[in-house]
C-alpha cells in the first residue's frame, strides 16, 4: 500500500515535468487513476493520498467498487467498451464516460441518465490511427456524431478521446494525439465548451501532454501491473 502512493506521487512528478516542457499548468490537467482489475484496498490506499479520479473498464466491476467506497464521494470514469445492454448501470453510477462512439449508445445513455443527477459528463472516442477492428468514431465522422450527441439532454459532451497505436518513438507517439487535439479544434468552431483530451497513459503521457491532454489515464505506474 505504500508502494501506491509512492507510484502516485512519482505520476504527479512525471506530469508535472511533462506540463513544465510543454509550458502548460499542471493544474489544467487531470490525473485519472485507472483501477481496473486492482483492489478495493488499493484504491482506498489511492484516495487516501489526495487521488479523486478512478477509471473503470469493465461495469459490474466498477460497480461493486463504487458501492465499496460511496462514503468517499470519488469521482468515477467509465472508459471500457460499451455494449447495449450495460448502458443504464453506466448512466445510473458513473459520473464520467470517455468511450462513446456511435448515437445508439448515446441516446441510450441520455434516456438512462436519472433525473437528479448531473448530466453524464462524455467524451467520444476517436479512433484515432484508423485502424481496422478498433473501436472508435473514424475521424472523418467525428463532427456529425458530435453535432447528434451535443443535442442530447442529460448528457454534457466535454470533448474526445483515443487510444492510439504505440509507437517505438516517443516523438511519433505525438502525432496521433497532435491530430486528435486538431479535431477537438475543429469542433471548437461549433460547440465552444468543449475541453477535454483524454489521451496519454502509463507509456506515453509525456506526448500526450505536449500535444494538449488535459485528462491522461493512468493505470500501471500507479498501481503496478495487472494480473
Ligand atoms: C487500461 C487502460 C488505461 C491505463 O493503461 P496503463 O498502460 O496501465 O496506464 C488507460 N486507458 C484505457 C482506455 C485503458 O483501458
């Protein structure tokens, strides 16, 4: 346990060099804790240090987790792939969900989104290199899934996220997230509240950050590896 908040303490480091090169404020950028397939104890030993940010992938699991811990107030991201049927625990518990990429999904969540409950915070999920089989709204279509989903009540669009292909160098691993942060621009022609780039991880957070991320999710360098 005093292993995570070393790991903690040694992300917020690296983010805020990355944010020092990149002339940014560290404070415009947020950590996000990706828990998955970790404990419940882990993540408490997490929270105890200061961390409000958690990313679940799977949704019963982080479920069971966000029950576990409701007297924290923690703030929970759901960033896994989204099937139909798992919408409404997404829309009932999360306050926060990065992977959305078509109007079906959306829709569902909006209707799912209970009343008192602040509108889902979303990001759409750019797949980003174009790549076959991967999940994520192809870049091209970016802006009419944007135009659809802004329009939806209960939900609040922030702005996009990916998940590129990793690169052996780290200065090529900016390119995806250069030409993410250039579609989030074009957007902001339209839909002047967006600000969110979620991107960047354990591996690569330091590109990310110098093209713009203001949300990175971070899993192994704080929790260590994934069994
Ligand atoms: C697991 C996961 C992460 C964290 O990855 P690490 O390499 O462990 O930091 C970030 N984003 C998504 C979407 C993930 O599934």
């Amino acid at each position: 346990m005093i292993r995570v908040t070393e790991n903690l303490n040694q992300v917020r480091k690296r983010l805020q060099n990355a944010a020092r090169v990149a002339g940014r404020e560290p404070s415009d950028i947020k950590l996000l804790a990706v828990s998955k397939r970790h404990s419940v104890a882990s993540i408490e030993a997490v929270a105890e240090a200061g961390q409000q940010d958690f990313g679940e992938n799977f949704v019963a699991e982080g479920l069971g987790k966000i029950e576990a811990l409701a007297a924290r107030k923690l703030c929970w991201h759901f960033i896994g792939a989204i099937q139909s049927n798992k919408t409404r625990d997404i829309a009932a518990h999360y306050d926060w969900v990065h992977t959305v990429d078509r109007l079906k999904i959306a829709r569902r969540l909006s209707e799912q989104r209970p009343e008192d409950r602040p509108p889902l915070e979303l990001c759409l999920q750019v797949n980003v290199d174009d790549e076959p089989q991967k999940a994520g709204v192809r870049p091209a279509e970016v802006a009419e899934l944007a135009e659809q989903v802004a329009r939806l009540p209960g939900l609040r669009l922030r702005g996009l996220m990916c998940l590129p292909r990793v690169r052996s160098d780290p200065e090529a691993q900016r390119e995806p997230f250069a030409a993410l942060r250039q579609l989030l621009e074009a957007l902001q022609a339209q839909h002047a509240a967006l600000d969110t780039l979620s991107m960047g991880m354990t591996g690569d957070l330091e590109a990310a950050v110098l093209e713009g991320a203001t949300i990175v999710r971070v899993g192994t360098a704080i929790f260590g590896p994934r069994d």
